[in-house]
C-alpha cells in the first residue's frame, strides 16, 4: 500500500470522527437484520433511498466480494449473510471496527483491510466476483485509479456496482441549500479545499466533516469504460434531505462488467 496523502489522512480522522458522532451511515446492522439476510430477505442501497435491483447482483453464495471504500458494519455483513465471502477495504479503522464487531457478534465470513480505495494492490489480480462501491468516491481527489483497480481485481465476468453524486449538487452555496436556498456558488469542478472561502474551509474542518471534491460523469462513467468496463445498468436517485433533491437527481448507480 502507498502512503496517505495529506487529504486522505484527514479524511481518515474525520470519518473516524462521524463514526463517534453516529453519522448514520457508520450504524452497523442489528442482528435481527442479519438473520433475515441468512434468509434471504436482505436489500442494500448503492446511493440515498433506492436498493439496488437483485438482478444485479451475481450469484453470492461462495463468491468472493469486495466492499470498496464501505465500512460501517452495513454493506459488508449482509452480503456475508447473504453467503459470500467478503472482504472490506476503507481507509477509517473505526468503520472498520463495525464491520468487525458485527462479523465477531455474528460469526460472518468477513475480514476488514485498512487502505485507500484507489491503490488496492494487496489483492491479486482476477481475483473477486463482485465489488459494491457505495457513495464515496467523492472523498478523493482523483477517481480514475478507483475504477483502473476494480477492473484489474475482478475476475472476467466480475460484476462492479457502483454510487456516485450528481456533479451539479457542487454548483450551489451549501449553507443556503441547508435552508432551502438554490444559490449558484462554485464552478465545476469543486473541491473543498481550493474552493471553500477559508473561513468556511476551516468551519468544515472544526466540524470534522470529510472533504469532498466533484468528480465529472466523464470521469464518473467514462472513466468506467475507459478502465475496461461494459456498462450494463444505470439508474438515478435523489437526496430526500435536501431542496435540490427535490428538484432533480443527485446520485446515479451503475452496473458494470468486466468482460
């Protein structure tokens, strides 16, 4: 594994941060959720509301899965449940821990990896079926190696399920938004870091909130299929939290497959 850069660093301590704050996307599953998923009544959501089609999934029992960049003790232990061996990848040793705790509590197939999603050179080449990569991309400056990696780790025929932001959800003022304001703010691309006036930068920070940068749907989906990939599934999901959500959609999840 290569060495953090300077924002993964931080993104690794905040994201520690969110998982001691509740953030609810670092609450593991409850055993009750477990069990129906070792009946196969089980669902898990690439982006805010919708759960990703069943058919998009491959066979599970005995595959070998990577949970990229999804800690949280969520994805990872109902795709065990579901019968597949996992293995999860992310860069926040405490979201990491869920993922742990519930494999322990619930006797899973389960191992944890701290690293960065874009370098996953501990793994083989050809070597999982299936990788879920929920929303989170947009905590990296760079995306391209995500999707150069997932393509070299899978096996031919393995399947990438993939969550992303819409890229225009950056355009506007953050803070307004929160109110219910559409005010145009920032040009595309964004990035916290080189965009955010420094007063705002180090709210952010004193909040303990990750970084994000926009990532362009050139990047997004034509990085996909410049990595090797044939995209076979696309839909679109809102932010129900939010005014813009209201207004358009602000996630796409994506099916693609190594052929």
């Amino acid at each position: 594994m290569k060495l953090l850069d300077a924002y993964s660093q931080y993104n690794r301590k905040a994201w520690d941060d969110q998982v001691a704050k509740g953030n609810p996307w670092t609450q593991p599953v409850s055993p009750e959720q477990v069990q129906a998923a070792r009946r196969g009544d089980w669902s898990l959501v690439l982006t805010p509301t919708i759960p990703v089609p069943r058919e998009w999934y491959p066979p599970l029992i005995g595959a070998e899965v990577l949970c990229l960049a999804s800690g949280g003790g969520q994805q990872g232990p109902l795709l065990a449940a579901a019968g597949a061996h996992v293995t999860v990848i992310d860069n926040s040793p405490a979201q990491l821990a869920n993922d742990q705790k519930v494999a322990e509590r619930d006797g899973l197939d389960l191992v944890t990896v701290l690293g960065d999603m874009r370098d996953l050179s501990v793994f083989p080449d050809d070597h999982f079926d299936l990788i879920f990569h929920p929303v989170s991309n947009v905590f990296i400056p760079d995306v391209l190696p995500v999707w150069r990696e997932a393509f070299r780790v899978l096996h031919k025929g393995g399947v990438l399920l993939a969550g992303f932001n819409n890229p225009v959800l950056y355009l506007f003022d953050f803070e307004r938004l929160d109110l219910g304001e559409l005010v145009v703010a920032h040009s595309l691309p964004y990035s916290d870091v080189s965009d955010l006036p420094e007063e705002k930068l180090r709210k952010l920070e004193n909040d303990g909130s990750p970084y994000e940068w926009s990532h362009s749907l050139d990047e997004q989906i034509g990085g996909q299929l410049a990595a090797g990939f044939v995209l076979t599934g696309l839909y679109e999901d809102i932010d129900p939290t939010s005014v813009l959500g209201k207004t358009l959609p602000t996630f796409i999840a994506t099916r693609a497959v190594k052929p």
